[in-house]
C-alpha cells in the first residue's frame, strides 16, 4: 500500500470534499476519486459515501482512518528519526582548505552541499597544507584540499586540480614590457610563503636550478597578506594567476614577463575513508562538480581539472598513492 493513498485519505476524510484535497495534496480531483476507489478495491469494502454535497466515511472507514493515522505518524517519526541521526552522524561536515581554494571554488562548493543537505552544517578552516594534513590526520577534519595527499592508511587522495602560478608585482616596481631572468627576478625583493612550507619548496628549486641566489626574502603565511604586499610595492611572488585576476584587471599588479615559468601548482583533495564512507563519498562527488563548473566558468589557461599527459600524471583516487608524488 502507498504511502500517498494513505496520505490522501486522511486528507480526503479531513477536509471531506475531493476539491479542497486535490488543493492540499497538489493534485487533482481525479487522481484522489482514482486513490480512493484503489483503497476500495484493496479492502473489498465501502470507505466513504460520497454524494453531491455530502461526504461520509462508513464505518470500515472510520477504522482505516484511525489506522491510517497511526501508520502514518510512526513512519513520520521514524523519518524524523532517521534523519536526525544521520545529520547528527554528520554534521559538522569539517572542512579545510588553503587560501587558493577558500578564495576559488569552495564557495560553489558550500552552495551545492547546501543544496543537497539544506540542515547541513559547514566548519570551514582555512589553513596550511602542513596544519591541515595534521588536523585530518588527528580526526579533527573530514576532508582537506592543499598541496600534499595523506598518504597514511585509512585516507584517500586526489587532484582536485591544477593552477597556473605566475611571478607578479606592482607596476610601481617592475616594468611590465621587460621580460626578466632567472638571475633578475633573484635579484629584486621577494615575497614568500615560509620555509619548508609546500608553496616556497616550489619557488626554491625555481632559483636553484638556475644556480641563482635570491637573498630579498621575505615569508609570510597568508596569500591575502602577500596579495597586499605585492600591491604596495614591497617585492614581487609567485602566486596562482586565478586568485589575483581582479588586481591584474585593475592594473593594480602585473604578471611578469620570464624566461622561465613556474610549473602548475597542484590542488590534492583528501578525505577520511574509514567512517561514514557514503556521506564523504557524496560530498566528494560535490567537489569534483564544483571543480569543474569552475573550471568550466573560469579560463582555462588559468585553472584546468587535469595535467596535460606531457606534464606528468596526476594523483589517482587511491587508499595509498604512490610516495613519489608527495
């Protein structure tokens, strides 16, 4: 028996006019008369007395209707139930990203989660890659998207996606038409991310392998405050073009020319896959479209979901990726 034949009878008994039922239910006359006379059948009785003005239930129908009620109130309980033990089993959803990502995609990606799950609850922490491998590591994160995989047992990783990276500075301090050396760009005042953290380990062998000295560093560990500094003059950084398209825009930075570019930065997303593997799972499939909407709405020379084959090959969606990568 139908939940919504169910429904529709205690409607039809309560408002006792097919009309204002139909209303209620958001359907039509005939399709209540039609879940009527399918009950009627089912019972092998009278349930109602229906004429022009007049509408009474029988006495087999007052009995549905009671059980009818009941029925319907412990399914409605064990929903309520249900659900809020599986929103209790997953909220907050903890989520962690580096700056790269809090100021691209993840908007998009909060709004389809709460899409999806309208009750859901979002902790977002901005962060490192190191604070936000260590949090997932200690349970205190469910998914996290930065630099480098979990690679411990228990976690899964993949690449989220790729960002073109681009030396910048203000126009105050380079010249925009010159197209500058290795050895030149050493040479000017550098804005860094810290020592040892995943971002600087990319601008480091960018000056060794070119056996060029940049001695003007500066390290700072939030890209809105390099953004800043950059903008006020203070040295030039290599920072993912997408994150400062609006500076670039309003002339307020300028994307330097260079013999030699900064390889793409790669976005790996990890996520715990030990505990309530469905719901991560979904929420995973949230990420990936959210990605590619962006990807898609974005240019592509800017932000792209994979690396060209030539380039290398990017992290598969594995309990242990391959330690080389890291």
């Amino acid at each position: 028996m139908r939940d919504i034949d169910m429904r529709t009878f205690v409607v039809l008994a309560r408002t006792r006019h097919f009309g204002r039922a139909a209303r209620e239910l958001n359907t039509t006359q005939p399709a209540v008369s039609s879940r009527l006379a399918a009950l009627e059948a089912d019972f092998g009785c009278r349930l109602a007395h229906r004429g022009d003005r007049d509408f009474t239930l029988t006495p087999e129908g007052e009995k549905v209707l009671a059980r009818f009620e009941a029925m319907l109130h412990d399914m409605d309980s064990l929903r309520q139930s249900l659900r809020s033990d599986t929103l209790a089993r997953r909220e907050p959803l903890r989520i962690g990203a580096i700056d790269s990502v809090s100021s691209t995609w993840m908007p998009g990606l909060i709004d389809m989660l709460h899409t999806a799950i309208p009750d859901l609850r979002i902790d977002l922490t901005v962060d490192g890659t190191k604070p936000l491998v260590q949090g997932i590591r200690r349970g205190e994160l469910d998914l996290i998207f930065c630099l480098h995989p979990v690679l411990d047992e228990g976690f899964r990783s993949y690449t989220a996606c790729f960002l073109e990276m681009v030396w910048a500075g203000s126009p105050q301090l380079i010249d925009p038409d010159r197209t500058y050396t290795v050895a030149e760009l050493a040479a000017l005042p550098i804005i860094s991310f810290p020592r040892n953290s995943p971002p600087f380990q990319m601008i480091a062998p960018f000056f060794h392998d070119a056996q060029a000295l940049a001695s003007k560093l500066t390290s700072c560990n939030s890209l809105y405050a390099i953004v800043n500094l950059l903008i006020d003059g203070f040295g030039i950084g290599a920072i993912p073009t997408v994150t400062i398209r609006r500076e670039i825009s309003q002339n307020l930075l300028v994307a330097l020319k260079v013999t030699k570019r900064m390889p793409p930065m790669a976005i790996i997303a990890s996520y715990q896959a030990s505990t309530d593997q469905d719901f991560i799972q979904m929420v995973v499939r949230h990420a990936k479209t959210a990605v590619a909407d962006y990807c898609a709405r974005t240019d592509p020379a800017l932000v792209w979901p994979e690396l060209p084959p030539r380039s290398g090959q990017a992290i598969s969606d594995t309990a242990e990726p391959s330690r080389g990568i890291a």
